[in-house]
DNA sequence: CTGTGTGCAAAGCATTTGCACTATG
DNA sequence: CATAGTGCAAATGCTTTGCACACAG
C-alpha cells in the first residue's frame, strides 16, 4: 500500500459533469483506486473498504465505478478470470504503462519499457484509424499474455490448478 | 460468409493432445470460426449451428471452444460487454491483425495495417519483457477503443442507447 | 465394448435493477 | 427540503457442473 494523496482537484473536476453529489461513499472508493498500482475488481474494493471500516454495499461500488469510468478517471480492464477490473488513471504522461498478463494464475504487471516508440507508434495509428473508419479513439490497450515465472513449464506451479481467487489477481 | 477451406491437417494435429475423439460436433464449432473473420461468441455460434440444421448443445459449445483455445486453434477475445468471443488463429503472419472496438455499440474491426512496425516493437518488447520478468509469452493483444461513427458524438446512434445483441458484434 | 463426448437441467457468479430509505447540497 | 445516492434483495445473463445416455475408436 504505497501511498499517495488523491488528486481532488482536477479529478472532481472532471466529476461535476457524471455526478451531482460527491459522498463519502465515492470518496472512499477513488481512495482505494488511488492508493494502489493494483488492478482491483469490485468484490477487492468492497473488501477493503470493510478493512478500512467503511460500510459502503457492492452495489454503490458497482456504481460508483461506472461513474469514474464516465468520467475518464479509471480504467476498465478485462482481466482474463471474468471479472472486470478497474485500475485509477494517473496523469497522462506520468502513468503510462501496458500490461504483461499471466494466463496461468491472472497476475497482471504494468510495465514501462517502449514508451517513446509504443508512443509514437499508437500516435500513428489513432490517426489512420480515425480517418480510415471514422472513429472517435479515445484509448489503446497493449498487453502481452504468456505464463509468468511460477506458471510456466518447469515453474514452481506448472501443471497443477492455478492458486486461489485473490492470489495472482494484481500490480 | 466468404469461404475458406478448413486447415484440417495441422490442426488436427494440434488438438491430437488436447482430445481424444474429434467428432462431428467439435468439427461444426470448428467450421463456423474458420468460416468467418468475426469474433463469436458462444451463443453466436449456437445460432449459426442451429441455422445451420445442427442441434448442438450450448454446453458442448463451451467445451469445444475452450478446447479449441487450450489447443491454440482458436483466441479468446474479451469484449467490452461482458461476454467473450472467438476468433480462429489463422497461420501467423497471413493473418496478423490487431482489433478497433466501439465501446459504445460493441463492435470489433480488425485493422492489418503498421504491421511492420508493430510486429518490430512487439518482438523486441517480448524479448524485454521475457527476459526482465522471466515469463514465458505466448500471445499479445494491441486494441484501440473509441466510438464508431455511428455512436460518435453527432453520429446517428449518439446519446442513445446501443443497438439489440446480433448487431454490432462483428468483423 | 469402453470410455469419451453430449445434452439437459440446475447451479454459480459477477453484475444490474427495483424500491424504499437516507443524507447531501 | 427535494432529489441524488445508498443498501438490500431479487433478477439477469453468461458460463460451468452433475449426471445419465449416446456414440467414436
């Protein structure tokens, strides 16, 4: 739990336009997104906040994640295991990394290698996609899947059932 | 449905360790995917497998197609909405593309084009990122996300909700 | 023949929704 | 105060599982 202040300024700025109130509720769970480099799902938040005393139901989280992905301020991933997770957006530049995802045990890494030619590269190709069909790009997605150190053959968990649900799940 | 002959030979030999019987069922599953550049899902299929006279269990559906993609023939693909999709893994370089989605109606293109360039920086990250990490990579998945025209901010389908299921599921 | 494959119905789960209640602005 | 936000419980919809039967090798 590496911690970092929330960015209350310009992120509920660009809330005034998704929500009319902000409660503590919300509060909380953009505080656990910002605190973290971590990929959480829905059912992690819930249950952090529990850790942290909060009594706030899955069903507000459900929501209020829907709010912050509206309002562009965390990012929707579709993590292999079915469920959905969300990771916060840091500012543009700061922030941007891709994703090496195990399809053994779900762990998912951010890593930040290539950034000048991935950047320029995906630059490249928003625009002659954008022309060339007429889409609005608002976001790219660059991850690699393979098996991580324990999954892969010889590794410590090689053929045998990947771990329990909230093992690999994160970073 | 442009046609395409199904590969039965290498990939037969493919799925020689991950079955023991190949049955007409398994090779109808087989057939729509290699049929189409569409992504399907499991219930896509169903229906094609209906219209096509075959009375194929949803449930064998499931487990063909996670047959399928144990055996490499076949790519899972996480659509924005909820459901997975398939995709058959035609030989590597013939087929090399990478997928647009519209995050508003579900629809997913295949672009082939910074093929050069990309297969260069994929390669070159996969060395990296199999080296630093020690993982063992066996795929990657480059997406970019945005609205199409019709969903975009003044296209037909904008502001209003997204069109029924069969409609833009596809390409 | 002998398991492997299949279908049906029921179970599992993440996510969504309806509704009455609470608290923010 | 009026309305947006919240929690609970029930509903949804995709996917998985248990089990008895069918068929490929």
């Amino acid at each position: 739990m590496a911690a970092k202040r929330p960015r209350p300024h310009q992120d509920k700025e660009a809330l005034k336009d998704h929500c009319a109130r902000w409660t503590g509720a919300r509060q909380e769970v953009f505080d656990v997104l910002v605190k973290t480099e971590q990929h959480l799902s829905a059912q992690d938040i819930h249950h952090q906040c529990q850790a942290a005393n909060s009594d706030i139901g899955l069903t507000t989280i459900y929501r209020t994640l829907d709010l912050l992905d509206k309002a562009g301020l965390v990012r929707k991933v579709h993590s292999g295991d079915g469920r959905v997770r969300f990771e916060y957006r840091r500012s543009a530049h700061a922030d941007h990394h891709h994703h090496l995802m195990c399809s053994g045990c779900g762990q998912i890494l951010n890593y930040r290698d290539f950034e000048q030619e991935e950047l320029e590269l995906v630059r490249r190709t928003e625009d002659v996609l954008a022309r060339k069909h007429g889409y609005l790009i608002r976001d790219h997605n660059i991850e690699f899947i393979g098996l991580c150190p324990e999954c892969r053959p010889g590794g410590r968990r090689s053929v045998i059932a990947p771990e329990g649900p909230d093992a690999g799940t994160n970073t």
